[in-house]
C-alpha cells in the first residue's frame, strides 16, 4: 500500500507567525496561523483538514460496505464538524459531527442505517481519531 505524506512549515512566533501546508501529491497548498485555526481569519488549519480526510474516508467507506451488501450508490454527500475546543491548559479536538446524504436505489431506512454506522466505524480515519466522540447523522435522499 502507498504511504501518503505532507508538510507544514511555521515561521514565527504562535500568535504572530504563520505556516504553509502542503499535500504531497500537490493536490493542495494553503495557508494557516493562528488566526485561522483560533479565530475566523482566512486561511486553512489542521481540524478544518482533518474534516477534509474523514468526511471523505467515509463516504468511501459507505460506498464498499453498501456495495458489498448489493446496493449501487448513485451519491454519497457527507460533511464533517470538527470541534476544536479548550480543555485544561490544551486545546483538543473533542468531537467530529459527520452528515451524510445518500442516494442509493433499492435500500430501506433501517438498512442504509445499518451499513452507514458500519461504514464509520470502520472507515480507516475514524479508527485513527478513535479517542474523539463522533457522531453521525446519515439521511437517504431522492
């Protein structure tokens, strides 16, 4: 299997410094400080892509596991909440809210719960934020 890889460099101080991320396939570069990972300043930071990873390792996830329960998804849409949050004298990531939209054809409700919670469970980044609470709200559409 591949090893994937990226870098950050930071220059500077916490409050005054500022970085540069950047995938190692140069799918992505982008900014980051401390305004964009504290406050609302423009930019990236690590949370916001670590939404990224698990909103997409999970719709992968959902769309094995459904296909090999005989569904063909049509659409699997899923946004996820990273909850960056002062605890003590750190900050922590302290829960991950996934959504999920799916078009499959052919599936109830209580299936497409079924395999969706399996599909969080064992999604590859969801075993490796095994120590965050993560939450999931799957809904089936059109």
């Amino acid at each position: 299997m591949p090893v994937r890889s990226a870098k950050a460099v930071w220059e500077g101080g916490l409050k005054d410094g500022a970085g540069h991320l950047a995938l190692g396939s140069g799918a992505f570069e982008g900014r980051y400080s401390f305004g964009s990972r504290f406050e609302e300043a423009g930019g990236t930071n690590p949370e916001e892509l670590i939404g990224a990873a698990h909103a997409g390792c999970f719709s992968m996830a959902l769309s094995a596991a459904l296909g090999r329960a005989g569904f063909a998804p049509k659409r699997i849409a899923t946004s996820a909440k990273v909850h960056l949050e002062k605890v003590g004298d750190a900050f922590r990531i302290t829960r991950i809210d996934l959504t999920a939209e799916a078009e499959i054809p052919g599936i109830d409700d209580a299936t497409f719960q079924e395999q969706a919670k399996g599909a969080k469970v064992g999604c590859p980044v969801s075993a490796a934020l095994a120590g965050v609470q993560i939450s999931l709200d799957a809904k089936l559409v059109g």
